[in-house]
C-alpha cells in the first residue's frame, strides 16, 4: 500500500469511502496493497468484520480484488474517475509500444468527405420524440448481419459493443450473478462485470474458441450469462470455428434460464467467416461495432437479439442516455454505402493479417509458440510475465501484460500487430526470442 495514505473509518460504510478517497485521489494506485483485515481493524480501533465488510463492497463494486496470497489490492483499473487523468506510463523514447490494442490509424476510412456530404444533405432538426434506430441504418444492418447468419427481425443501436453488453447484463443480471466468461478475455469487459459486482466464471478458449467442456462446467454452476467472441478474440485472436458453434449450440440448445451474447467487435476487418450461436438459447443477442473496422471515435453498435432482449436494451436506453445520436447513424451508414471504404477497409484486414501471420511465423522459426488465428493481436504465453515485459522493455518493445486478461488461466504478454511494419517482425521476433528463453510450446487454456 501506498505508505503516505491513512485509511480512516469506524464504519464500513466510512472504510470504504476513504479508499474509494485514496483511489481517486492517485494515493493509492492500480495494484496497491490494502491492509490485511485483521491489522486495519486493529489500526482503526473497530472489529475485523467491519473492514470485512468495507472491503466486500469495493469488491462488489469492482474497485478492488483479492488477490489470493498477494491479498487484497486496488483493480488495474477502477471504476472511479480520478481527480487527474489517469494514463498509462509512456513508453521511453525510442521505445516501440505494441501494447494498446487499437487499430493502425493509418488504415482507417477517412470521415472528412463523408462528414462534409453528411453537412449538405441534413434535414431538419429532430425532436426527442422523432429519434431512435434510423430506419436505413436498421435496414442495411439487417442484411449485413443476415448475410452472415444472424437473425435480426429484432435490432437496435448502442454506444459501442461494450455499452451494449453492460445494457444486457444490466437488464437481464443483478449484483452477484455469475457470468460465464473467457478466460483469458477481453479486459474491459472484465472490469465492466466487476463494475456491476457480478460474479465471473472464467472457461478456456483455445485457437477455435470457447473449449466446450469448459463451457459446460461454467453453465453447470449456475452462470445467468455467457459472453463468447466471435472472432478476433482479444487477447489470444481465437475464432469460433464452424465444428465449435455446433458443439456449443448443441450444448446451449433451448436453455431458457441462460443470456447468450456474441460479441463480433472485428466485423468486416476479420478474414474469417463468422459461425454465429445465435437462437440456441431462447434469451440471446449478438453485437457488432464499427470501431476496429472505421475508427475507436465512432461509438457504435448493432445489437439484434430476441424480441424481450432487444426490447429491454432500447428500454433502458430510453429512459437513460436516450438514443445513439442520428448523426452518428447517418455517418456509419454513408461509410457502409460507399465503395471506397469498403476497399480501404479489405486492406486494413490484409495488412493485419500479413502482420500477424509474419509476426508469428518469425516467433515459430525462434522456438516461441504465439497464438493469433484472427484479429490484431498475438497472445504469447510465458513462464513470467513482470520478466518478459521488462526484457522486452528494456530492448525497445512495451507489450502488454497479460495479468490485465486472465482471471485463472497461465502468464502471457499480448502483443499489438496494428502499429507494426513488414520490417519490424524479425527485430520484434529477435527481442521476443531473447526474452522468453522458451523451454517449449505452451498452450493458453487453463
């Protein structure tokens, strides 16, 4: 724990408040210790069940973890805005960061031109009653998705595929639920079930998605929800493969008590076919965003799904945010219309996946087994991780500690293609080799 920082309290309900206090306030960081139990009752003159209880309700609120033997510390990232900004380290200079995650700027649409045609045709100001889903957006979402076989009679807009998710698990969840998750997964979305103080139950991926008997064990214990990646999975770029979707449709068929949702972020920028499960549980959705593909700054995602699901998502949304912004809508369906776009972005996804596939097959003539079926990512397993990203660190290379992805799974880095060229995948490859002295290959289920 950060040794400048006195947490104060004789209630739990003040206990918690002075760490939520310090975590705001940048004195205690991502990954300090907290006292144990018993030695911050005795500090603070109160019984341990009372800093217990302080600290199940940052635990329920996603602000803290504990964290087996290393105790109980803050979240990489909680769910509480800090007074300053609060940003990662910067990389030294000269040193290349491969850590973030996001898609090469260079190979994304430009907007200007759609922006500027978008400024020419606008039509009047619309009112609170007269927003909603725009109908030629809903349209040519219905058949990009039925194209790749998703029903979408039912469908809405949200903020981007994680605002999606948190309105589904929201709607349909309520605090101490579980949740049947990848493991290793999505980060934010880690951070977003600890958030709404669900419970995660992690199962295993390997290249062609969710392991079925993994799977089955999660649904077993009582899981209210499952979140599967279609494909570009992060961090390990798995994609659930035709021969897997009818495993786990057969496995999920008709459960009425469970939410499926499908989460396909890559969309058009994936060079893999998508194998849907949606309609194999009663209660399902399947969201897909525009960011990967035409750039982070646009917020915003399909979700089609079941008639109650849809419904209660475009229910909480009207009665909280509202609406995603026509605007917005009428942008995203003038960079879907037009050609150009769709050429640059068939280009994004070929040079994503000669980046990939060079940086992999380079760790592969090393000795070094990295995973990566699809997507931006290389998930590289390792026998330590606070040792690879100093290594690499120390050579000129940030990657990402895959800490921040696993819930039980083994150490890994991930490693972003997307700010990589064809000639840094030998040098990167060299650096990788060099710090991960490999004794051979590792999978990455658990």
């Amino acid at each position: 724990m950060a040794a400048h920082y006195q947490i104060l309290g004789s209630t739990s309900a003040a206990i918690s408040a002075s760490v939520e206090t310090g975590i705001r306030s940048g004195a205690l960081a991502a990954g300090d210790a907290l006292p144990p139990v018993r030695a911050l009752a005795t500090a603070l003159a109160v019984s341990p069940a009372t800093v217990a209880r302080a600290y199940q309700e940052l635990r329920q609120r996603g602000l803290v973890v504990t964290a087996g033997r290393h105790g109980t510390r803050v979240r990489p990232r909680p769910p509480v805005a800090p007074r300053r900004a609060a940003h990662a380290p910067a990389p030294a200079p000269g040193t290349r960061d491969v850590s973030h995650g996001q898609p090469d700027p260079r190979l994304l649409p430009p907007l200007g031109p759609h922006l500027a045609a978008l400024a020419d045709t606008v039509g009047p100001p619309v009112g609170y009653a007269t927003t909603g889903v725009h109908p030629a957006l809903a349209e040519a979402a219905r058949s990009r998705l039925a194209a790749d076989g998703v029903p979408a009679d039912e469908l809405t807009v949200t903020g981007g595929a994680l605002d999606g998710i948190e309105r589904l698990l929201a709607t349909h969840l309520r605090p101490g639920d579980a949740v049947g998750l990848e493991d290793p997964g999505w980060a934010n979305l880690l951070d977003l079930v600890a958030a709404l103080g669900l419970r995660p139950v992690g199962f295993p991926v390997d290249d062609e998605g969710p392991v079925v008997s993994g799977v089955r064990d999660a649904v077993s214990l009582g899981v209210r929800a499952l979140v599967v990646t279609s494909r570009a999975q992060n961090p390990t770029g798995a994609a659930v493969s035709a021969g897997r979707a009818g495993e786990l449709r057969a496995l999920l068929a008709g459960r009425p008590d469970l939410l499926l949702i499908e989460d396909d972020h890559a969309a058009e920028l994936s060079r893999l076919p998508v194998h849907p499960l949606a309609g194999a549980t009663p209660t399902w959705a399947f969201v897909r965003s525009v960011s990967k593909p035409y750039g982070p700054d646009l917020r915003l995602a399909v979700l089609a799904g079941d008639e109650v699901t849809v419904s209660r998502v475009a229910g909480r949304a009207r009665v909280g945010a509202g609406w995603v912004s026509t605007v917005l809508q009428r942008l995203v369906l003038s960079l879907w219309r037009d050609p150009a776009t769709t050429a640059l972005v068939d280009r994004a996804a070929d040079a994503y996946e000669r980046r990939r596939r060079g940086l992999l097959a380079a760790l592969a003539e090393r000795g070094v087994a990295g995973h990566g079926r699809s997507g931006i990512n290389v998930w590289l397993p390792v026998p330590d991780e606070t040792a690879t990203v100093t290594a690499l660190r120390d050579t000129g290379w940030s990657v990402a500690p895959g800490g921040l992805s696993r819930l039980g799974s083994p150490p890994a880095v991930r490693i972003t293609v997307s700010a990589l060229d064809d000639a840094d995948l030998v040098p990167l490859a060299d650096a990788v080799a060099a710090a991960v002295r490999p004794a051979g290959p590792v999978g990455f289920t658990a």
